[in-house]
C-alpha cells in the first residue's frame, strides 16, 4: 500500500509542471524550437518563414534568441492577465523556461517588445526596441519581429544575411488576389445575370 502511495504521489510532482506549461502555449514550443509563432493566427506564410529563418541565421552566427509573437490575449494561455505587458511577460516566460534556456528572449506584442536575458542587463536592447514600431496585424507584427531581431543582432556585432522569402511572398499575393476575383464574381456576376433574366422576361412592345 505504501508503495502504491509513493507512486500516486511521484506521478503527481511530474504532472505538476506539465500542466502548468500547458497553461503557456509559448512555453510548450521554445522548450524545443527558437519561435512561437500563435497556432490560428492569420499570417502569410511569407512572414512566418524571414522570422523562423532569420532566428535561425542569428542562432547560427552566435547570438543566442529565442522569440515569442504574441497577437492575441488567446496566445498567453493562463497568463492572460500579461497581455499589453510584454516586458513583464518576457520576465515570466524567461523563468518558465530556465531549466532548459537561459539565453536572450524577445517577445513581440501590438503594444510593444519586451526582452529578457536572465539576471543580465536589458537597458541596451530595450532602446534598440523602442526605435522599432510593433505591427499591428498578425502578418505586420510577425514582420517587425524580424525587424527586432535583426537590429538587435547588429547591436551586438552581428550581421544577419537577408532572407530571400520570394516564392512564399508570391504564392501568398497569388492567394490573395484569386480571392479577390473569386468575391468580384460572387458580388457582380449574379447581378449581371438577374439583369439579363429581367430584360428576356420583359414582353416586347406591340
């Protein structure tokens, strides 16, 4: 019985943690990869592609970050009450992930950056982020992302290469527009053909 105890209660201490990293979507991912990037959010694939691959070039070059796009109250899990505070929410998820990172961190909110690098000063980066201005949208946010972590990495010596993104960006713009025509169709062509029924229904003067 007592050994049945001890296994109950051993389950329990490994199930505390993985809940409360369930809680954190952001946390889940950057245990194991270098961006989150929000599950549903609507952003071109273009976007998502420069930042995974230009945090990528800047891990490889040896400045170490890890990003978090935060677009919605929905992308914080259980720290909701974090939203519009991105300084704040880089310290929380920073501590999140100090068993396994403990190198720079970059979040990226509408209202702003937040960046977090352990016990080590931060005065030097935030003025790099203050000079960039957050998008707005989930595509524009994810874009100024790239931006960031490219200034960032310049401050600090290191030169990223730029990402050619060309076919993504092309296929996207092609999706856009064929909805485009497809909206033109749906509103216009069955007007014009209604049209067309009336002026064939109407008898010809005698």
């Amino acid at each position: 019985m007592r050994r049945v105890a001890l296994v109950v209660v051993a389950a329990a201490l490994v199930a505390v943690p993985a809940a409360q990293a369930n809680g954190d979507p952001a946390s889940d991912v950057l245990i194991t990869q270098q961006v989150f990037i929000p599950f549903e959010a609507p952003i071109s694939n273009s976007a998502k592609d420069e930042l995974v691959k230009t945090v990528a070039a800047a891990n490889e070059r040896g400045y170490k970050i890890r990003v978090a796009v935060i677009a919605f109250t929905g992308d914080l899990g259980t720290a909701v009450s974090l939203w519009r505070q991105p300084q704040s929410y880089s310290r929380f998820l920073g501590s999140e992930l100090a068993f396994v990172y403990r190198n720079r961190l970059l979040i990226a909110m509408p209202s702003g950056f937040g960046f977090y690098h352990g016990r080590k000063p931060v005065a030097k980066e935030k003025a790099v982020l203050a000079k960039i201005p957050p998008g707005k949208t989930p595509t524009a946010l994810t874009e100024s992302t790239t931006q960031a972590v490219r200034a960032l990495a310049a401050a600090d010596g290191v030169v990223l290469p730029k990402i050619s993104t060309g076919s993504s960006a092309w296929r996207d713009r092609a999706i856009i527009a064929g909805v485009g025509l497809l909206v033109l169709l749906v509103l216009f062509v069955p007007a014009r053909w209604l049209r067309r029924g009336r002026t064939r229904a109407t008898p010809e003067p005698d």
